[in-house]
C-alpha cells in the first residue's frame, strides 16, 4: 500500500516537472514571437497552452485521488496540496504565453518591440519560470528564495515600459492601438513574473512548511 | 527451543508422577483388600469354634469388636447380629455369601455401599448346626481413599512438579547452550552436537558460495562502473516511469544536472523538450536517433526501449557530444562553398576571356592585355589553391616539417625585403626593431605567419603609413609585434577575422586582393607551432598582432 502511494508521490513530481517544462517551452514561444513574426511559434504557443490545461486536469485528478485514498498527513500532505496549487498558477502561466502570443504579431508588425524593453522584460519572465520550475525539480529553498526576488525587477521593468508608452502617446509618434497591445503584453509578462513567485512560494511551502502569502498577494 | 525442552521434560516429570502415584494406589489397595479377606476369614473361623462349643450367647458376650458379625439361620432369618436389633433386618437367604456358605462351607462376597465411597466386604462359614456364622469390615474404596489423600498428593504433585522445572530449566539450557555458542560466521571452527553437523556443513559451503557470488556481482559492478565512468558518452537507464536507475558522470555533465537523492526522474536532470520527447517515444517503445541542442552543446541522442515480454520496462539512452564534429561540419560546408566561389570568379574571367579570344573578337592590340588578364587572374587561382594547400595540411596537423633553430631577426628582415617594393608603391615605410632572437620552429610556417602579418599591414594601411616588426626575447619568452598604422579592425569583427574568407570590408577586397585566407593560415600556424596570438586594434589608427612563444613551450 505504501508503496503504491510512494509510487505515486514520484509519479506526481514527474507530472509537474513536464507540466513545467510545458510552461517554459510556451513562455519562451511567447517570447520569441515578440521578436520575429512566425506563425509556426504562434502555433506551437496554442498547442502548448492546450497540453498544459490537458496536464492540470491530469494532475489534479491525481492528487485527488492520493488525497482519497491514501489520505497522507504531515508532509506528503503538504506535497499534494502545494502541488494543487501550483498546477493552478502554472496554467495561469500557459494561458497568459497564449495572450501574448495572440498579441505579438501586431507588436511585430509595427516594429515596437524594439523601442521598448519588452524583449528584456520577457527574458526576465522566461528566466523566472525557468528559475521556479528548477526550483521545484531540484526542492531548492535558495533558487525559489531568488526567484520571489528577481519579481521586483521584473514590475520594474513593466513600470518603466508602461512610462514608455505614455510618452509615446503623449508625442503622438506611434499607433495608440498598438501601444495598448504592446501594454497588455507587458502586462501579461508581469502576471507570469507573479504567478512564477507564487510557484516558488509554493515550492517553499511543500518544502518548510511555511507559506509567505501575507507579504505577496497570489491572485489565484 | 529451550521452551520445548522444558516443557518436555516437565510434561515427562508429570507423566511419571501420574503413573506413579496410580500404581502405587492400585498395588497397595490390592494389597490391603487381600489382607483384610484373610483377617475376617481368620476371625470366622475362630468365632465358629467359639459358637459350635458355646452357643450364640458367646456373641453376645463378645464386646468391643470391630468387625460386625450376624449368625443366620438355614432359613435366611437372622438370628443375631451385633450391629442391628435382629427384628428390624429382613431375610439373608438371597445374599451370596450366604448361599456360598450353606452350598459350599464358605463364601465370601463384597458390594458397594451406596455412597460408593464405603466397601463391604463379607465372610460366611457354615456351622455345623447349618447355621451362618456372617463376618463383615467395612474398607474405603480407591475413590475415598484418594479423595481423603488428595491434599498430601496435591501437595507432593506440586513439590515436585517445582522440583521437575528448575531441574528442566537448567537442563534445557544446559542442552541449548552449545547452539547458541555457535559460531555462524566461523562454521567450521564450531564444536557443537554430532547432529548439527551437516547442518554446520551446509552454512559453511553456502556462506562460500554466497561470498563468491557477491565477490562476482561486486567486480561485475566496478566493471561496468568503470566502463561508464569512463565513457565519454553519457549512458543513463531509466525504468518505465522515468526514474533514473543508472547514470554515468559523462551523462551528467552533458545534461547540466546535479545528482539528486534517489530516487529521482530523469526529467528533474533535464526537461527541454526534445529531451522530453525523446523520452516520451522510447517509452512507448520506439527506437530513435536525434540531434538535440544541451546547454550550448549539440548531442546526439540514441534511445533504446528495453524490453521484457513484450512490454517496455525501461529504456537506455546514450548522449554523445557532436558539438565539434557539428562545428566543424559547419565551418568545412563554409569553406566548401567559399572556396568554390572564391574558384569561380576567376575561372569565370579566364573562360570568359577565352572565349573571346577563340571566336576573334579581340583586336591584335588587346591581346596583350588580355594575356596579363588571364595571367593574373590564373595567377590568383594558384594563389588561392596554395593557400587552401596549406591551410589543409595545417588543419590536419600532418606537416611533413622538421623543426630547426630559426634566427627570427634575419627572417624578419628577409620579409621586409620581399615587401619592399610593394610598400613602396603603397607609400609605406617598413621598419625592423628588437635584436637577436632564436627560436626552434618550422621556418617555413613561420615565415608564412611573418609574411601574411606584415603584408596584412601594407595592405591595410594607409598612404604615408608604417609598418613596424618588432623581435624581442623576453624573461617569459619570444614576442614578436607586427604594428601598423592603418585602418584598425572595428571591436565588433576582432573575433571573426581569423576566419576563413572572412573580410572586413567586403566592398574593397578585390582592390587589395588575397585569398581572405592570410589570417587564418597565421592562426592555424600560430597554433601548430605553439604561439599564443593577440590582437590589439584602435579603429583608424592600426593594429598590432603579437605572437608570443612561452618559454616552457620551446
């Protein structure tokens, strides 16, 4: 019966790292379609995404069924349920690639990806996902400690990009409409840079015990 | 085991107390039932002579008599008896002492009471007045008799059951001791029972087979650890549920991965999708072979599902690094199509020169120049196929050259000789500095690395300019600068323009001419001979390449 569960406790930690692993592959699609128009990366954003809400149902009918029955207290108790939560953050990551996805090409086109810093911004979010899906396969304290970090330059950056595009609008040299995608990605990659420290936290959590939900507020 | 013996030898102690105890009842009661017979014959007999002479009044006479004693009638009617009052007793005829006694002179019977725990025992004698002289005792039976000794029995059951389990206590260790003194691990030097000696026999020789086999799964192991270890392939084994069974250091490296506590998935070492994919297609049991870039580094992935009765249980998968080869198969497919274009604009100038000669369309006065044409472009040609000579044999690194002592100074002036005429025509002034230096190398590459520099400097200098060799030899080692003041190499392009058929300026190469492999050639010869080569550019303002020879190296 133990083993059984142990069994499927590792089966859990081999989902969540190819759900991670999923999540890195759309969020740096995303990313690279802020450079270069390709529909081909465009595609694979979508399919991946679609891969991602297909891996959470999978998870979390697994940790349900952990939960029911083997009914696991103290630390594997922990394990599942931050698993739980994560999954749901690392959808969130899925779904906002494929916003920014959809959002791209018209970045692309009026060539405004160079005039601001949404390439950095979006290379500062891959970094963070990366960096919290690491620290989950790894179970390091310091990374997920680094990742909740890095979050402050990353809504930096969004501040500066947004001060950007207000200047534009103010000098009238660029397409408002445009300028209002370009906002959105932004914004998009600064909720990716939040949902990757709320992964981390929940790294934290599964593995201290102790969740730092009063110092940062997950929108779950 | 000393349990059983225990109870063994109590339950035994018991057995024999049972018994005993029986017998002794069975053998005594017997004896006594006999005794008693004889005793109340004996006293029949005496009180019959006394009645036959003294008539039944001497009964009554008789007082303090233990025994009760009845005279009877021939009719059954009691006639006395000292006991009962004669009139309250019934007929005696039908008891069979009685009869006996009127038939044959005597009998004797006994019955039960009704209690069952009293006994009567009877004996009759005829008389000679055909009267029945009755004696009777009443004894114990067996039942009352154990039942009045039950507490001393109790109490001596007890005692020695008592007595029966210390001795067995000790007995049973006593007989226990020797085996557990036995010595598992040194079978052989074990004294014990006759009886587990074949048991002593068997350990031993199982001990040595087990020892042997262990000996033979440990070498095994180093084996294959040390076969994997030192794999500059990665091998990893991971079972059907991606878990890493196996995995050698070379695979670690190469998947940037850190080893974690088992028992861990093969994904936490690397989850890039290729990677994932691959693992994904040789778990459904499929065999393939993929390039996948790793950390900055281009593997060859082999995976191979293992099977067992048909169902996949693992799979074994093998990373090469082909990095290099991939490099390199990238830089020859450059060379490839730079070379044949850098072959074909002149072939194309010679042909198309050719051809006009061949069809007359040149007027005689041109002919000349159209000769020089097709000289130098032919000239360029060969140029152009030394250098790819060249620089082939120094890729392949099979120079058939003899290293001697070569007088760098002298070299350097013989080169500047060479490129007088040319720097004069570029308005350059060539200068020498340093003195004396030796070195053992190869003259004829490094006269070729001197000479492509120097030229590099004509070349690219401007009117008015110098060039400037310097030979020194240091405390550390040999340094030769080569220091011009022309156009400089822009930072971005420093690194590139060791490649082959790499220009700076692309628009004025075929001013200046070579086969844009000069550099390369210094810095595969630079390598060969073991100089260290560097660059320091100011752009507009010149260049200088130093070559430097460690003394160690020499």
């Amino acid at each position: 019966m133990r083993n059984r569960f142990d069994e499927q406790l590792e089966q859990l930690h081999v989902e969540i790292i190819k759900m991670g692993a999923l999540c890195e592959t759309a969020i740096s699609a995303a990313a690279q379609c802020l450079q270069k128009e390709e529909k081909e990366l465009q595609r694979q954003v979508f399919s991946t995404d679609a891969e991602i809400d297909e891996k959470e149902k999978e998870i979390e009918s697994l940790c349900l069924r952990l939960l029911l029955h083997q009914q696991p207290v103290a630390g594997d108790l922990r394990r599942i349920s931050a698993a739980m939560k994560m999954i749901s953050d690392m959808e969130r990551i899925g779904d906002q690639a494929a916003d920014i996805a959809e959002l791209a090409p018209y970045i692309v086109q009026k060539n405004l990806s160079g005039r601001v810093k949404i390439v950095d911004m979006a290379r500062a979010a891959v970094g963070m996902v990366t960096d919290s899906v690491e620290a989950f396969v790894r179970s390091d304290l310091a990374l997920a400690e680094k990742v909740i970090e890095e979050d402050d330059a990353v809504d930096a950056l969004f501040d500066q990009i947004k001060e950007e595009i207000i200047e534009q609008i103010r000098r009238q040299d660029v397409d408002a409409k445009v300028s209002m995608d370009l906002l959105m990605a932004a914004k998009y990659l600064e909720r990716i840079g939040d949902h990757a420290v709320n992964v981390a936290e929940w790294v934290q959590y599964s593995i201290t015990g102790v969740h730092k939900s009063n110092e940062h507020h997950p929108d779950l | 085991m000393t349990k059983r013996i225990f109870s063994a030898i109590v339950g035994v102690s018991a057995l024999v107390v049972a018994l005993g105890m029986a017998l002794v009842v069975g053998v005594l009661y017997g004896h006594f039932s006999g005794q008693l017979e004889k005793e109340l014959e004996k006293e029949a007999r005496y009180l019959a002579v006394a009645v036959e002479n003294g008539g039944a009044e001497v009964l009554e006479a008789l007082t303090g008599q233990q025994e009760r004693i009845t005279l009877i009638q021939e009719d059954g009617t009691v006639l006395y008896d000292n006991r009962a009052s004669v009139g309250s007793m019934e007929n005696h005829k039908d008891r069979k002492e009685f009869q006996d006694a009127l038939k044959y002179g005597s009998g004797k019977d006994s019955r039960q009471s009704d209690t069952l725990s009293e006994q009567t025992v009877y004996y009759a004698l005829r008389l000679k007045d055909n009267t029945v002289l009755r004696v009777s005792s009443t004894q114990y039976s067996v039942l009352s008799i154990l039942y009045g000794l039950l507490q001393p029995i109790a109490c001596v059951i007890v005692v020695l059951l008592v007595v029966a389990g210390l001795v067995a206590s000790k007995a049973s260790k006593k007989i226990v001791e020797p085996i557990n003194r036995m010595d598992l691990d040194h079978p052989e030097t074990t004294e014990a029972y006759d009886e587990v000696a074949p048991l002593l026999t068997k350990i031993l020789h199982q001990k040595r087979t087990i020892r042997e086999q262990l000996l033979e799964a440990k070498r095994r192991q180093e084996q294959f650890a040390l076969i994997t270890e030192n794999m500059e392939e990665g091998l990893l084994v991971i079972d059907s549920k991606t878990e890493l069974l196996s995995c050698n250091s070379s695979a670690l490296r190469l998947l940037g991965g850190k080893r974690l506590p088992d028992p861990q998935s093969v994904l936490a070492l690397n989850r890039s999708e290729p990677f994932r994919k691959a693992v994904e297609t040789v778990l459904q049991g499929n065999h393939e072979i993929l390039s996948i870039p790793l950390g900055g580094k281009v593997c060859r992935l082999i995976v191979n599902p293992v099977f067992r009765e048909k169902e996949v249980t693992g799979a074994v998968l093998l990373l090469l690094d082909i990095t290099e080869k991939t490099c390199r198969e990238d830089l020859r497919r450059e060379f490839t199509a730079n070379v044949s274009h850098e072959l074909k604009t002149p072939l194309t100038s010679i042909s198309g020169f050719a051809e006009i000669l061949r069809d007359g369309l040149v007027k005689t006065q041109d002919v000349e120049r159209i000769g020089d044409r097709i000289f130098t472009e032919a000239q360029r040609l060969i140029t152009l196929v030394n250098d790819v000579i060249k620089i082939s044999q120094l890729d392949e690194g099979c120079i058939p050259y003899e290293k001697e002592t070569v007088n760098l100074y002298r070299m350097g002036q013989e080169i500047l000789e060479r490129l007088q005429s040319e720097a004069e025509k570029a308005d350059v002034t060539l200068h020498l500095e340093g003195g004396q230096a030796e070195l053992v190398s190869v003259p004829s590459i490094l006269e070729e690395i001197l000479f492509n520099l120097c030229d590099n400097a004509v070349k690219y200098n401007r009117p008015g300019g110098s060039v400037t060799l310097s030979v020194k030899e240091t405390e550390k080692g040999t340094e030769v600068l080569v220091t011009d003041t022309g156009i400089g190499i822009p930072a971005s392009q420093r690194d590139r323009i060791f490649e082959r058929f790499y220009r700076v300026d692309k628009s004025h190469s075929k001013e200046i001419g070579g086969t844009g492999l000069g550099l390369s050639i210094v810095k595969h010869g630079a390598a060969y001979l073991g100089a260290e080569i560097s660059l320091e550019s100011v752009e507009g303002s010149g260049s200088t390449f130093r070559l430097f020879w460690p003394d160690t190296a020499e």
